[in-house]
C-alpha cells in the first residue's frame, strides 16, 4: 500500500472572532462565552450545504494553524500543563506545531443568521484566533464522540487556573464604552482572564510587577497580577 505524499486541501471558509492574536486564546474551546462567525468562501457558500445543521447543538470545526505553520513542526514541544518546561511528543498534546498545521474543536452551534445579506454560521466557545481558515465542519454525535471512561495523562497534572478578576476604578469610562460597543465584553474579560494567560512557569505565581497586554476585538487590555488577583488597569480602543 502506496501513502501519497501530498494532499490538496481547501479553505472552506474563515472565522471571526474577538482574539486579535493568539496571546489569551482559551487553551481549549468552550473554556469562554467567545463567539466567532463563520463566514463562507466562494464555491462553498451553498447554503444547501448547512441544511439539517441545526439539528445539532454542537460541532467540530477543523482548521488551519495559520500563524504558525511556517515555523515548521517539532517532535516534541513543551506542555503548559505540566509547567511549560516538560516535553511530550506533539502527538500527545494539542500543540501548534503539528506535522500538518491541523486544529479541531468542539464548539457550540448558534445556527445560521443572515449578516450583510449572507448566510452566516455563528458558534460559541471558540478558541481561535481572528482570520482563522476553516477546512471542514463535522456534527458533534454525543453517542459517538463522548467516552465516559476515557481518561488522559494530563487530567491529573495542573489545573487550569481561575482567577478573580477585578477593574481598576480608573479605567470605568474606557470599560462602559467598550461595553456599549461589544455587549460581552466584560464577562469575556473576566473568562479570559480568569485562566491566567501568562507564561506557564508564572502561573504558581501569585503576582509579579509586569503589566501584560492582550487584545480583544478592537481594544489593548493592560493587566497586572497581584495577590492573585488579575486587575485590568488599562483599556485603550486600537
């Protein structure tokens, strides 16, 4: 038996979502209320091909690591879950840096709206950054998908963070007028930082003096941790 060497796949479609850049992405799809709105590609905006669509509540998206499929893939990569200094094989995690730059999620289904007068799919839960290509979507089959016994290495290892998060009184004004603009702002603020997005080896930390940014939608998030609490000290519109 002959394996080709190459495949010829398409970019069925791109998403967009509030995460400008990969920096703060949830680690894991359906960790944050985010929504992303999928928007098809000619040749596949049929909307025959959604039909029976809604039957399903959830569904897998399969897509394209398109930020960082130039740097190549590594045999093996460090895990942030078990601190960010130990290595496992790419196989075994979720990495990246894949042989084939190939990401799936489970990702719920908010169904088909009609947005700039196209058939537009909208999800919930998403973990990906704005812009991403999407090269198929499949239905999540609860029967066939879940595992009750399923187990995994790293369900033991380190607990992804939740942290209190807070908003400096100083910022207010900025914070209610980005409110105004994207009603989910603050409680997608709140999720997103909860989880701590700094470096794996900070994360047993419980502050330090260093102000990191994030950017969601149109707006540069400054924030700092300090007694374990994340605190938002800034909120610039980009």
């Amino acid at each position: 038996m002959t394996i080709n060497d190459e495949f010829r796949i398409n970019a069925i479609a791109t998403i967009a979502t509030p995460f400008k850049q990969k920096f703060a992405v949830p680690r894991q799809a359906n960790l944050s209320a985010a929504k992303g709105i999928i928007s098809f590609a000619t040749g596949f905006d049929d909307v025959n091909m959604l039909k029976g669509i809604e039957g399903y509540s959830h569904l897998w998206l399969l897509f394209v690591f398109h930020e960082t499929m130039e740097r190549g893939w590594k045999s093996t990569v460090k895990a942030p879950r078990l601190g960010g200094n130990a290595t496992m094989g790419v196989l075994a995690t979720r990495s990246t840096h894949r042989p084939n730059s190939i990401g799936m999620s489970v990702v719920k289904n908010n169904g088909i709206h009609t947005i700039d007068g196209k058939p537009r799919l909208v999800v919930e839960g998403i973990d990906l950054v704005d812009g991403t290509p999407i090269i198929d979507i499949k239905p999540y089959l609860h029967y066939a998908d879940s595992i009750q016994n399923a187990t995994d290495s790293l369900d033991q290892m380190r607990p992804i963070p939740q942290r209190p998060v807070a908003f400096s009184e100083e910022i207010s004004p900025q914070l209610l007028k980005a409110c105004e603009q994207h009603s989910d702002f603050k409680l997608l603020v709140r999720e997103i930082l909860a989880q701590d997005p700094r470096p794996a080896y900070k994360q047993n930390t419980e502050g330090d003096d260093k102000t990191y940014r994030v950017t969601l939608y149109d707006r540069d998030i400054g924030f700092m941790v300090k007694n374990g609490i994340v605190v938002v000290t800034e909120i610039n519109t980009i």
